[in-house]
C-alpha cells in the first residue's frame, strides 16, 4: 500500500530523512516511532503531499504523490500532531466541510457522518462547537473526520499525545476495530512504546532520519534481546535526550497561551 | 463551487458567531469618529471644506474595511500554523479554489463591518448626497475587500509568525490608511506625499466611495473604479501565487 524506497530530504543544510527505506502491506496497523526530531513527521508529510522529498521514490496505492497529488489525496485520511479542526464550527460543520473538500456526495456525507459520529461517541455533541470539547474528544472527532471519505490509508501523527489512559485506550480500540471493519491501513508514529505494542502489526524505528530496525514488535525485541518495546526502542535508539528547536507552531501555541491569561 | 462556496460560509459563519470581534472593531472607527469627526470638524469647516464628518465618513469605512480585511491573513497565519489549513491543504481540490474561497470570505466579512460602521456615521451625522448612490458605493466597498483581503493572503502565505503580521500592520496596514486620504484632502498636498497617495490603493478605494456618497471625488468614479479592478486582479493573482506555495 505504501512504498518509500531511497526518500532524502533536506532543509538547507539539514538532513531530516536520509535514504529511507520500508513498505507498508494493504490492511496493516505500521508504526513508525523514533526520538523528537528523528524525521517522522516530515516523513508524513512527504507521503501526504505536503512536501516533496529531495530525492528518492514515494508511492501509496501505486501512484506518486509528487505526480499524482489530488489522486493520493482522495485515498489517505489524516490526523495531524497538531489539532487541525476549526474550533469556532460545530462538529457536524466540521465533518460536513471535510465531506464537501472530498467531493462525498451529500447524501453519503450525511449517512457516513452521522455513523461515525456514532461511532466515536460523538453524536450527542455533533452540534457543539470543538472549542468545547475535551482533548481526547478532539482528537476521536479528528479521525472520524479523517474516515469520513472511506480512505485506503490513515495516517495517525502522535494522536494520543496529552491524552489521559482512558482517552488513549478508547483510541486504539476505535481504531483497531476500524482496521477490522472497514480494513484500512493505518500508519502511526507515537512516543508511546505501550501503544504501538499493543496495536501495531510492524514498527519501523527511524533516527537521526535513518531506519535503524524494522519488524514485529517481538522480532524488534528478540533482535536486540530486550523485554519490552521500550527497551528495544532504547537500545536502538540511545539514551541521549534529542533536543527540537522550537517550530513556529511552538512559538504559535506560547503566544496563544499569553493572549489566553 | 462547493469547495469555494463552504470555505466562504465557514468565514462569514465565525464572524457572526464572534461577538466580541464585532464589538472590539468597532473601537477604532468610533473613536476616528468621535474624536477626528467632531474635534477637527471646526476647523475644517473655516477652511471652507464643508462638514468633516460628511468628508471622513467615506474614509472611516475604507478604514474599517481595510483593517478587516487585513486580519483575515492573521486569522490565516492562525489556522497555518496550528488549525484548520493543514486540512484544507491535503485535501483533493485546487488551491486556487481554497484561496478564492478564503479571500471571498475574508472580503464579505469586511464589508459586514463596513455595513455596520456606514451605519454608525449616520446615525452620528452624516448623509449621503443620493440613497440611490448608496448600492454603488458598496460595490466600491466591496472591491476595496477583495483587494485587502487577497493582500492579506498573499501576506499570511508568506510569513510564519504573529509578529511577522505586527510589522505589516506597522509598516503597510497603517501607512496604507494614512496615505490614502481618509481623514484628509488630496489637494494642495506636498509633491512627495502626492505620489505615495497615487500608489496606495486604498487612495481610489476611498475616493470612489466618498465621489459616490457626497459626490467630491479627486480622480473621478470611473478612474478609481478602473485602478481597483486592476489592482484586484493583480492582488488576487498575487495572493493565488503565494497560497499556492505554502509548504504545511
């Protein structure tokens, strides 16, 4: 379903991805996890057409998404690391602009709504608006929006991040149970070891924008003779804590944190 | 159409919802009014111009409309950055279609607020030469609002941060308001500040209106009508450009 084969890009003098490399099969749940700053989520983003990679080759469902952009964007949903709902619209508005930018026509648009607003638990708040709703709520409302076109691909950016347990486990039985019914292929990155554990059929770990192992979670630890993931992860890894500079979306949210007091 | 006509309704629709936005842009207007208007106002009137509330009424609601339409590129630098863009970004529509949505949107909510602020003038004084000249001078308004309102997405394409916006208020919203012969009369100008009122936009923006809601215009209606088209194909051609290469 996905294939990255040889993908560099550079920003100026900086390497974020470094000849990677993997595959994603048709119906799977593929984490893609690594330390802040490993290439991960422009590695998303190249694959959802918002970059294009500096060199190397990029296809989902068999078609380019540097050739090929509205095609790719018609069969992926995605739920960014940041919120991307509009705060100021209800629910329903915000799943019926979704459906309108898809060309979903109204009337599947309203049955496909509708059932996943169901599904996620969501149905009862369908005509609050999103500045009201809890984290947990916001991001359940994200992937049912990201569903909403009946994708081939889900791409999940750090969902749970600042998610309590409960919020977190009702996720990733959301979205294991969608995997089931509707077999579409999700692509997750998470810091939480735990999370792509439990749900994850294959785990790519990048770093410094290098796939450093990829496999089941149990050949990732049988590999480096750990218990846990976490431990794979960290042998892989290292113990160095990685440092981001501060994005303009950090500096956004300090800003918005200011005007808020 | 859909696409433009939904991104469209999700501006007006925030707008309508936000109270406090409606209320808050009225400060300024009301206080260019109350103090400009009726400060001034005697001296004017020695000078042998006439009523200055009937001259800068014109100038307060080219005002209000270019300030609102230019906090439509925050609005996007918002949504950029952590919001509602990323989504429409991704999604399997051209871009043009995205920005024509968004600007058109951003214009409609300029000219909401200069709809209020026209009635704010008369209820504080001022009346039009001719009711009938009143439709007209709307659609003078409303191109003023797709031309700032184009800018301001070329503008919010452009730039990443809040404070990047604070230097264009500083050094292109507010110059473009004080150049533009709102609160002042064109003639008898010194030769400098002559030519830089003939390149502001907003200067034929606000001529158009005042020639056709009191009938003293400095170019003529068809000129500052001429000069707008131009510059709005130019700027919504400019905005389409810049929005179109905005990297998430």
């Amino acid at each position: 379903m996905i294939r990255v084969q040889h993908v560099v890009k550079t920003f100026g003098k900086v390497t974020a991805v470094n000849d990677v490399s993997f595959d994603v099969r048709a119906g799977e749940i593929f984490a893609f996890l690594g330390p802040n700053g490993a290439g991960k989520t422009t590695t998303i983003k190249m694959l959802t057409t918002l970059l294009h990679p500096t060199s190397g080759a990029l296809e989902l469902d068999g078609l380019d998404p540097t050739t090929h952009q509205t095609e790719v964007r018609r069969r992926f949903g995605v739920v960014f690391q940041d919120p991307s709902l509009d705060s100021d619209l209800t629910a329903w508005e915000n799943m019926d602009i979704h459906g309108v930018l898809y060309h979903v026509p109204r009337q599947i648009r309203r049955e496909r709504s509708q059932a996943l607003l169901a599904m996620f638990e969501l149905w009862d708040r369908r005509q609050d608006l999103v500045k009201t709703f809890s984290g947990g709520m916001k991001r359940r409302l994200e992937i049912a929006r990201g569903l909403l076109h009946t994708p081939k691909v889900l791409f999940l950016d750090e969902p749970t991040l600042g998610l309590d347990p409960q919020s977190r486990n009702q996720m990733w039985t959301l979205v294991r149970n969608l995997n089931k019914a509707e077999g579409v292929t999700v692509f997750l990155t998470t810091h939480y070891m735990d999370e792509a554990d439990r749900v994850a059929d294959r785990i790519a770990v990048i770093d410094h924008g290098r796939i450093v192992a990829t496999g089941s979670s149990a050949e990732l630890k049988q590999r480096t003779g750990t218990d846990s993931l976490e431990e794979a992860f960290l042998k892989l890894t290292g113990t160095t804590i990685r440092d981001e500079s501060a994005t303009a979306a950090d500096q956004m949210r300090q800003v918005s944190r200011v005007w808020r007091r | 159409m859909n696409v433009v006509y939904v991104l469209w309704l999700r501006e007006v629709k925030k707008y309508l919802r936000s109270r406090v936005q409606i209320v808050a842009s009225l400060g300024s207007p009301l206080m260019y009014l109350g103090v400009l208007g009726f400060g001034l106002g005697p001296v004017f009137q020695r000078a042998g111009e006439g009523k200055y509330l009937q001259f800068m009424a014109p100038g307060v609601i080219g005002m209000t409309v270019l300030f609102t339409a230019m906090f439509s590129g925050i609005a996007m630098l918002w949504d950029r950055q952590f919001g509602f863009l990323k989504e429409t970004l991704v999604a399997p529509v051209p871009r043009l279609l995205i920005m024509i949505g968004r600007t058109l949107g951003g214009a409609t909510v300029a000219v909401l607020q200069g709809t209020l602020i026209f009635v704010v003038t008369l209820i504080a004084g001022f009346r039009p030469a001719s009711l009938l000249a009143v439709p007209l001078a709307f659609l003078v308004i409303a191109l003023i609002a797709v031309i700032f309102s184009a800018l301001a997405t070329a503008i919010g394409s452009s730039i990443k941060e809040m404070q990047g916006f604070q230097m264009v208020m500083n050094f292109l919203v507010m110059p473009l308001f004080f150049l533009s012969g709102a609160i002042y009369p064109l003639e008898g100008l010194p030769r400098v500040l002559t030519a830089l009122t003939r390149i502001d936009p907003l200067t034929y923006g606000v001529d158009g209106v005042r020639g056709l809601l009191i009938g003293r215009t400095h170019f003529g209606v068809t000129l500052d009508v001429g000069v707008l088209l131009a510059v709005g194909v130019l700027f919504v051609m400019f905005g389409a450009w810049r929005f179109s290469k905005i990297e998430a």
